[in-house]
C-alpha cells in the first residue's frame, strides 16, 4: 500500500513539473532575428481621433487679438450662479465626426490630421483675417494607453509626451510576469473608426521596426498567460478533483497488488 502511495505521488509530482518548466528561449526578449537598421525610423505622427480632448493655445505679438481664441473655462455655482474656483484654459473635444467647434471660427474637422496638419489649418483660418503670425500649440489632455492581461500593474496610464513606445509602456505597467507570453502581444487600436489588431513578438528584434512600436493614443496592449501558467491555473481549481482521483487509484493498485 505504502509503495503503491509512493508511486502515484511520483507521478503526480513528475506530471506538474514537467507542465509547469518554463524554458529560457520562451522570456528571453530580443534574442531572434537581427535590426534592421533600413527600416528603423524614429519619426512619429500623433494622428488626432474621436474623443481626443485637445487644448489649443494661440498666440501672436498683438495680444488683444488672440483674446477671443483663448476662453477660459470656469464652473458656475448652481445657487449663485457665480464663477468658482480658478479659470482654466478652454478644452476641445472632438467629436464621432472628427470636429471640434473653435471660437469664431465654428467648426473645424480635425479628426484624422496630425498635429502640423491641424496647425496648418488653424493659422489657415485665423491669418490675417483674426490674428497675423500665430503660433499654435495644441496638447491632447487625455492622451492615454490601457495596459492589460498578464503584467504586474495593468491598468490605463496617462502619457503627458504624447509619445511612448510599447516597450516604455510595458515598462510603465511593471513588466511582464514570468508567466506572460512573449511572443504574441496584442494590440489593439482604432483606424478609421474601425479595431485593427496586431501581434508582436518581444523575442525577436522585428518589434523595432513594426507600426506599433509607438502607441497611438487609447491603444490596447493585452498580454496573455503562457500554457504552463493556465495549466498551473486549471490545477488549483480543480486540486479536490484531484485528490479524489489520486485516492481512488491508490485504492484500485493497493486491491490489485493485494
């Protein structure tokens, strides 16, 4: 009975280790293919999307002229009716159709320009009927990448550069877990109002040179959970089931050995 014990638990045991191993070439990140330097670039283009919150700021050397393009936001107290709290400068959401409305000026479609796009068209519009020479800075306020699955602190991070790589946005969400897999990170992003999914390998030096290598705003990284880690997972849930087999075997050899 006692070998018989001896022998299941052996089993057992060299079945969860061999499920379990993780091998090195499975988390070692950049150990495959070689850079290629041709298709490496470093230029990025912050494409303006539905839901971007932007603060557009003009300026120019008559300073009266730019008033009218630089409202302040303030709250107003439901009993008072009063202005609260401290002024802030004007926010601009864009809309499903890819609009904002600019004062005096009205509406001004944005949605799928860059920023030197939208500069462009803004100092189109304001000089020299309303402001000769602006200078133009626009900043999206709610600039952010979402960073899920298995990392050691997922969640939605705020970007104030506007520019971050998916390397520096795993850096940010803590790194991968042991149990994370490399080689097929998703991410998803919005083109043209529709989801385009793609998958990178962090093994291999190719991540330099894919379109996703910088992050757009509101991407979403999703890592998953490598087999031995759902393994390891489906094993806790069912250690009862297990115990319970392993017990009904070890009685089944303790009659057959009788």
């Amino acid at each position: 009975m006692q070998k018989a014990f001896k022998v299941v638990i052996f089993i057992i045991s060299l079945s969860l280790i061999l499920t379990s191993c993780v091998s090195k070439r499975d988390i070692t990140y950049f150990q495959n293919d070689q850079i290629d330097q041709t298709k490496v670039s470093n230029s990025y283009k912050t494409i303006l999307k539905p839901d971007d919150l932007l603060q557009i700021t003009i300026s120019a050397l008559d300073f009266e002229s730019v008033k009218s393009f630089n409202l302040p936001a303030v709250n107003f107290s439901t009993t008072t009716n009063n202005a609260v709290g401290s002024p802030q400068q004007q926010s601009y959401l864009i809309d499903n159709n890819g609009y904002i409305d600019f004062p005096v000026i009205g509406k001004l479609k944005i949605g799928g320009l860059t920023r030197n796009q939208t500069i462009d068209l803004l100092k189109d519009k304001l000089d020299p009927d309303y402001v000769k020479n602006p200078t133009i800075n626009i900043r999206i306020a709610n600039y952010s990448v979402t960073i899920l699955g298995d990392v050691r602190r997922p969640g939605t991070y705020t970007i104030p550069n506007e520019r971050i790589t998916i390397l520096e946005a795993i850096g940010l969400a803590g790194d991968l877990n042991i149990t994370g897999k490399r080689n097929t990170i998703k991410v998803f992003r919005e083109i043209n109002g529709k989801k385009v999914e793609f998958s990178i390998d962090l093994r291999s030096n190719k991540i330099f040179t894919s379109p996703v290598y910088y992050l757009q705003q509101n991407d979403l990284v999703y890592v998953d959970q490598n087999k031995s880690s759902s393994q390891d997972a489906a094993f806790n849930r069912n250690t009862g089931l297990f115990v319970s087999i392993g017990s009904i075997i070890v009685s089944l050899i303790a009659v057959l050995t009788r």
